[in-house]
C-alpha cells in the first residue's frame, strides 16, 4: 500500500488557508482562556479531591445541590467513568479525614441502602499547588528554549529554530483553548493538572518529531538542489517527506486513540490532549512551521541585502 | 567487512537481549510465586512465606515495582517548619521581636518564593542593621560567640535546617519501619521536604498521625487551688457585665455563653463542648482575659472528653503552670501496658538515669499534688504524687485504645521531630482502583500493538513485518531497562509505553519510506537499502535527540507519577533507535542474502 507516491502540492501557497484557520483558533483559545480562566485542577490550585464508587448509579447534580449547604461551598463534581463513580472536588481549609467524613456522612442521608467506597483521595496545600504551578510552567519555558537551541545548532538558522518554536506553540495554545473552552461541557477530567503538563510535552516532542523531519529533508535538498529557490524546496521537502508523516500520524494517532477508549479514567483527559495533540502537530508541522520558515527566511535576506 | 559489521551487532542485540532477561527474570519469578501462592490456602501460604522468606524478600525488591497509582496506597510530601526550627534554636533567647521577624521573614518568602532563611536574615538586618543575630543564637557547643558575623549564623542556620531535614527522615523512617510496611519510600525533595510512600496503605488518619506527631512529651506542675479559684472569680467579674461589641469584628464573644467555669475537680478551670473549643481558645487569646491569668499558669485542654451532654463531647480546660519540669527526651523505654483496675490500655515509660534523678526530686518535692502529663498540648492526665518515684517510672493514660498506645510508643521510641512537619500533599489510591488501572494499561498496550502491528504489515509488507518484530523487542527492552534502573511503573508509565508503540516506527517508517524512494530511483534492493538506512540516519537522530530532551525537562520538573511517565518514555526512546536501527538492519540483510525475492517493501 502506498499513499502519497509522488505528491506534489503546494503547502506554502496553503499558508493563506491555513494563517486563517490558525489565526482564528488561537484568537478563540487566548478569548476562552481569558474570559473563562484556566480549569486548574488539583495540582495547580490545591484542594481536596475524592473518587467515590456507589453500588447504585447517583444523580452528580442532586449530589451537588444536597452537599453544597453542608460543605459551605459548592463542590466541583464529575461522573468518573460509569454513573456510580463520582470525582469529587472540594475547596475546604478543614482536614481532609473531616471532609471525608462529612462527605460521607452526607451520602448516608441521600442514599441510604448505597453503599460508598473511597477510591481515592488527595490532597494538595495552596502553597504546594503554586509550586508545581510553577515547576509546570519553567518545564515547557525550558523545553522550548532548549528545542531552540538544538534547532539552532543543528540547522543553522534562526528562522527555523522561530518556524519550530512557533509551531510548538501554537499546538499547545490550542490544545490548552480547548480544555479551557470544554471545562463544563466534557463528560470526562479536563481540569489541567500535571499529567496535562506531560501531555504537553509530549506534544511538544511530537509535533517537532515531524517539523525535524522536514527541515532535515529541507537541509539535504538545499545541498543538493543548489539553485531551486528557498520556498519551492521547502515545498519539494514537505511532499518529500509527506508520506512518512502521515503514516507516522497515523500510527500515533491509533495508539493515543487507544489510550482514550480503553486506557481508564484516569488517564482519559491525558489522552484526550494527546488525541488533539497528535493531529495539531501533524497539521503545524505541514502548514504553519515550515510556511514561518520560509516567512523570516524571506524577511531575514531582504533586510541583509538593504543593509 | 559488511559481515563482520553485522556480527557485531548481533552480539550488540544479543548482549542486550541478555541484559533485558537478566534484569527481568526477579520480576517473571515473583509473579509466577504470587500466583503460587494466591492458589494455596491461608495457612499454607503463612507456612511457605515464612520458610521462603528471604527469598520472597529478594525477589520482591529485585522485580520490577508498580506505582502507588496501579498497587494502591498512600503518598505524602512533608515539609519541615523552617520558622519554628529557626524560632526554636534561639532556645531561652527568644522573645517577640525574633518572634515577628521571623513571621515577617516567614510572609515575604512566601509570598516571593524565596528562600527562608535568608528573608530572615535579610529582615533582621533591614530593622537594625547594627544588631547581631549572635545575641540570640550564641551557643558554646556550636562555637558561636557574641562577635560571630550574621553570615556565620545564617550558614550556621542553613547547617541545622539541613541536619533537621536529615534527622526527621530519620525519624520517620524509624517509624514507618515500626509501622510495618512493606517497600515504603522515603526521599528528600529540595531543601525542605520529604515525600513518604507507602504501598498497600489506607489508613489515612493513623498514617498521618504517625508522621506528623511530634510526641512533645512534657511534665508540668499545677498552680496552688487558691491561685486558680481567685483567677476563675477575676475571669467570672470580667465577663459577668460584658457585652460583644457587635460593629467591632476584633471584639470578643462572652465566654460565660460558651464555657462554665467549673470542672470535675479544684484543677479544673473549666468545661465546653467540642465545637466551642476553638472560640474559647480565641477568647482566652485576648489580651484582656490573658491580663486576668498569672503569667505562670497556662490553660490547656484534656486530651479526652471528661462527659457527654446529649451526645456533645465535653472537654475540660486545665490549669498547669507555664514551667516545663521534664520533657520527653528523657524516656528511654517505652511499651503499652493495661491498667489494673480499668484494664484501658495505656503508655508504661522507663526514663533514663538523669530523667529518674530529676522525677525523683520533682515528685519528692511535690507529695500530694498532681503533675501533669502534657502530650501535643494536651493533658492526658495529673495523677496526684503519692510518694516519691526513685525509678524512673511513669504512665500516660487516657488514651483511645490500644491501638493509639502502640502508635504513642512508635512515636516515643523514635524520637522527637526536631521542627513540626507540614503535610503539603497527600494522595492515596485504593486498590481496587489500582487494579482497574493495571487493566486498562494492559488492554492498550495490547490494543495499541495490535493496531500499529496490522497496520505495518499491510502498508509495508515483509518490512512491516520486520519492524513488527523490532515493535516486540523495543517493549521488551523498555521493561528491562526499567527493571535495571531499578525504576516504578507507574499509570502514565504505562501510557508512555503505548504512546512509545506509535512512535517508535517513526524511524522505521522513515528508513522504508527512504528505501521506496531509492528502489524508485532505480536502485538495486541492496543499494537502496544501504541507502535508505544511511539517509534517514541525521533525521531520526534529530528528531529523537529533541524528544529525548523534552523528555528529560520533564523528568526535572515533574512530581510522583509523571517522573514514572518521562522514564518510560526515555527508555522508550533509547529502545526504539536500538531496534529500528540495528535489530530491522540485521533481519533486513538476513533476508535480502537468503532470499531476496521474499523482501518487500510494499
């Protein structure tokens, strides 16, 4: 089976396309964020969170309406997995056992005859939270700096170190739009917690799998293709590579859509990420870092030439 | 030469291949011994773990071990109280002054993230900058004398955080083991904290207890009858004719609405419910009412309710003086005995030579009246002094059980925290969760290689193949090199194995795709395989060289399970450029040698 034998089309006049298409999913994440905030989770925000296993199926809104009295505040609850399986998530400066207790003693008087069991439990300190917050936030400053300087070094060029970086970027901005945009709406986690972290990361890592790909192709084309000029051989690069990175797509997307259906609760925001991380990568990396390159590559020369 | 080449790599694979076994066979022998043993009755099982014990022990430790996130159990990051330790080493020197600095020092820290100590010097310095910290922690023993430069002390300072550190992990190490836990973990994060895990563990309340209880063990006398009674009739006059001030929110309620003033004995200060306890501690906290109470008189609460009114626990407030006589230091044995008559459980201590000197002389001093017996800032109990106690001997009773003595004894027996310890972080997973983790991992890794494995087969054919099976050894060899790096497997490990199954024919699928392009260009199959392996070489490396960076960032910064995530995918990335590089090329030149016509590249 082959796909894309020889293909030949034309990625950077797509750029119009598809400068649009991305301006205007970034414009609707930076809006979201803005207006409806960050959906920091445990980690991040501190807090104690529960999963609870009835035996019976349970009402989350009845849930949420009978214990916001007794807590004094209005808990944050989500089916987690089937509808006998609640994630519980609570402000309370009380301690956690005492919450617990509460909690369940609550649950008594809902349902009575419906058993409960505690499947876990957490507990993470206001100050805690700002601490991983801010681990979260130096770990991708970091890695992408670090992806700059690598780039850098082994391409020779800044323009694609930005084209790379910039690429990154945008799949991470979007991917964090959408969890912010599907906070009330998802009928799983979305809430970004350290594993979203990871799954940014891994983005990251993905999705400049594939833009290295190109630019490596770009840079053995530019050897050999001395006089072809610079947009038609980043063009001939990306069809050169193409067929590589849609299988590559292909193959990731089938295994992180793996880890969504059968993967567990647990991991399924984290792999929900991943789901619309692979196919972000894949689109940036075809239409948005190398069209940049070519982009601040053009810029680059003109202000050479009138210096 | 090409022949030569490759059997270098087929030692290369084979080497590995060994390696991989060698670090999996504990892991393989304890599961096959588990599922032994899961299929023999109780009493057999008890019989066959104590004769096997060492062995099992050995096994455990050397297989491969699951998270807390897949096993179930507790995980708790502590964080040792830099501004008690720092207020405590003072010692007799502190007062309040060093007492606001430090909470100043305390506040800027966090709200800069800044170090503490060094906001605490920096805030001493910023109110005086002539005065000298040596005023307040002058100390022969550690060679500190009045003209040591504040920087001597913050070093100093720093030098004693870093032992409290070292000393509490100690301590609870000691009490873990006490515990009787199998495979905890105990490890320093940063400066100042220190993560606990326990598998296997669900009782919260009793872990917790355990780790942060400091076990302040304290003595103390209590003030004359007559001293107490003119106090509650001074506190009684004052409250008697009070009115809150309702507009002013620093005002105080009466406590005569809350609190009686009158207990089951003359040492009794007086009685509350449960829930009111914390609003009569704010009232007594204020400086009017603490005017009316001698400066050496200090109320505290007992450890157990004294009556129930209508199901509302009772507490009593007791009067003690403010003077510590003996602290717990001085117990040198301590176990759980039974109270003759009640037959309650309680704590039987034995103090050392100095204690039982100085409790002789206390008690001997002190016939007829009660000492009490402080833990936590709770009285426990004031049994009155029949005679003197020449041997050392005393008891805490009132305890909740057996169950709370013999975590009373732990603690004691373990030594006293050098500085109170925060829990800043706490999770616990139940088992059963665990398991329903464990299946889902499997299930996609299953699904996963499947999928990927069909999918290389029909669009690459007999290279499909090949890479199928590079797939299988990579997965083998990312188990193995977390079995040798002795590293958790943890749930997003797991999932970073499934997401190493779509990447990892990354390289594959570029050397195939390459070789196509040669075999277009009109190659022979060798040529274009040598070719296509030689010029797919700089783009895997990149691209992989990148991941693997990310990889490690995320190790950096990452907490508990995510570290377990960023290993496997760094395995992960090692394994995969082993197989898809060397383990494919050697099949790949098999075939095309032996049977050239078999080999395609579809």
């Amino acid at each position: 089976m082959r796909w894309f034998e020889s293909p030949n089309f034309d990625f950077i006049k797509a750029q119009q396309k598809a400068y649009f298409f991305s301006g205007t999913m970034i414009i609707v994440s930076i809006v979201g964020i803005i207006v409806m905030g960050l959906n920091y989770g445990i980690d991040f925000r501190g807090g104690q969170e529960f999963v609870f296993e009835f035996e019976e199926p349970v009402d989350v809104v009845e849930i949420r309406t009978e214990l916001a009295g007794p807590l004094g505040t209005v808990p944050e609850i989500k089916l987690f997995g089937s509808t006998r399986e609640i994630l519980f998530r609570v402000d309370s400066e009380e301690d956690v056992t005492a919450t617990r207790e509460l909690i369940l003693e609550n649950f008594a008087q809902l349902y009575p005859g419906n058993t409960v069991t505690v499947q876990k439990t957490d507990l993470v300190g206001p100050r805690f939270a700002e601490d991983l917050r801010r681990g979260a936030m130096y770990s991708i400053i970091f890695a992408l700096a670090v992806v700059f300087i690598y780039i850098f070094i082994r391409f020779k060029g800044w323009w694609f170190s930005a084209g790379a970086i910039a690429a990154l970027a945008h799949d991470v901005l979007i991917v964090l739009g959408i969890f912010t945009i599907m906070a009330e709406i998802a009928p799983f986690d979305v809430s970004i917690n350290q594993a979203l972290i990871a799954a940014f990361l891994t983005i990251v890592g993905y999705s400049l799998n594939d833009t290295v790909v190109v630019f490596d192709r770009i840079r053995e084309n530019s050897i050999i293709y001395k006089t072809m000029n610079f947009k038609d051989m980043i063009n001939k690069s990306l069809n050169d590579t193409l067929s590589r990175t849609v299988v590559t797509s292909v193959t990731t997307l089938f295994v992180v859509s793996v880890l969504f259906i059968f993967g567990g609760e647990v991991l399924k925001g984290f792999a929900f990420a991943l789901v619309i991380g692979v196919i972000l990568g894949t689109y940036s990396s075809l239409f948005v870092a190398s069209a940049l390159v070519v982009e601040l590559q053009k810029r680059a020369t003109v202000k050479a030439k009138t210096k | 030469m090409k022949k030569q080449n490759n059997g270098f790599k087929i030692g290369c694979i084979v080497l590995f291949l060994g390696l991989t076994i060698y670090y999996l066979f504990p892991t393989i022998q304890w599961n096959l011994e588990q599922r032994h043993m899961n299929s023999m009755t109780e009493t057999e099982r008890v019989q066959y773990e104590s004769e096997n014990m060492a062995k099992l022990q050995n096994l455990r430790e050397r297989s491969l071990s699951l998270g807390l996130d897949l096993q179930g159990g507790m995980y708790v990051t502590l964080e040792v109280g830099s501004p008690q330790l720092i207020l405590e080493l003072a010692g007799d020197f502190a007062d309040e002054y060093l007492e606001e600095v430090i909470q100043t020092a305390r506040q800027t820290s966090i709200d800069n993230n800044t170090d503490f100590i060094d906001e605490f010097v920096a805030e001493f310095e910023r109110r005086d900058s002539d005065a000298m910290l040596s005023r307040y922690y002058r100390s022969d023993s550690e060679n500190i004398t009045r003209t040591s430069t504040n920087s001597e002390i913050a070093s100093y300072l720093r030098n004693q955080q870093t032992a409290a550190v070292e000393r509490a992990m100690e301590i609870i190490r000691s009490r873990v083991d006490r515990f009787g836990v199998t495979e905890p973990s105990i490890l320093q994060q940063g400066g100042n904290r220190i993560v606990v895990e326990l598998p296997g563990v669900d009782d919260e309340e009793r872990v917790r207890d355990l780790l942060r209880g400091t076990a302040r063990l304290e003595f103390r006398l209590t003030p004359e009858t007559e001293e107490i009674n003119s106090t509650k009739q001074q506190v009684s006059e004052f409250f008697s004719n009070y009115e809150q001030d309702e507009e002013d929110e620093s005002s105080i309620k009466n406590l005569l609405e809350i609190f009686e003033l009158r207990g089951s004995n003359e040492y009794v200060f007086g009685y509350a419910a449960e829930r009111d306890t914390a609003d009569v501690n704010r009232i007594l906290e204020h400086e009017d009412v603490q005017n009316l109470i001698p400066r050496n008189t200090t109320l505290l609460w007992g450890a157990t309710p004294f009556a129930s009114d209508n199901g509302v626990d009772l507490f009593e407030l007791i009067a003690v003086r403010s003077q510590i006589e003996l602290t717990g230091d001085v117990i040198s044995e301590a176990r759980v005995a039974f109270d003759p008559t009640t037959n309650a459980a309680e704590v039987s201590m034995t103090m050392d030579s100095e204690g039982a000197r100085r409790w002789a002389r206390i008690t001997g001093a002190n016939i007829g009246r009660p000492v009490a017996i402080v833990l936590d800032g709770h009285v426990y109990s004031y049994p009155t002094v029949r005679s003197q106690i020449n041997n050392g001997r005393s008891s805490i009773s009132g305890l909740g059980g057996v169950r709370a003595a013999e975590d009373l004894v732990n603690i004691l027996m373990s030594g006293a925290l050098p500085a109170p310890l925060e829990i800043i972080e706490e999770r616990t997973v139940g088992a059963s969760l665990g398991e329903a983790s464990i299946r889902a991992g499997l299930y996609s890794i299953m699904f996963g290689l499947g999928v990927v494995a069909i999918f290389m087969i029909v669009y690459y054919r007999t290279g499909g193949g090949i890479a199928d099976l590079a797939l299988m050894f990579n997965i083998i060899f990312i188990l193995g090199i977390l079995a040798g790096f002795q590293a958790t497997l943890t749930l997003p490990g797991i999932a970073g194995i499934v997401l190493t199954i779509g990447m990892a024919v990354d390289a594959n699928v570029l050397i195939f795709d390459r070789i196509r392009e040669e075999l277009r260009g009109g190659k022979t199959l060798r040529a274009a395989i040598d070719n296509g392996y030689a010029n797919a070489m700089s783009a895997i490396i990149d691209a992989n060289v990148t991941t693997f960076f990310v990889a490690v960032i995320l190790y950096s910064f990452g907490m508990g399970p995510i570290k377990g995530f960023a290993v496997t995918l760094m395995a992960g990335i090692v394994a995969s450029l082993f197989s898809a590089i060397v383990i494919t090329r050697v099949i790949v030149d098999y075939l095309t040698r032996e049977k050239a016509s078999a080999v395609s590249f579809g």
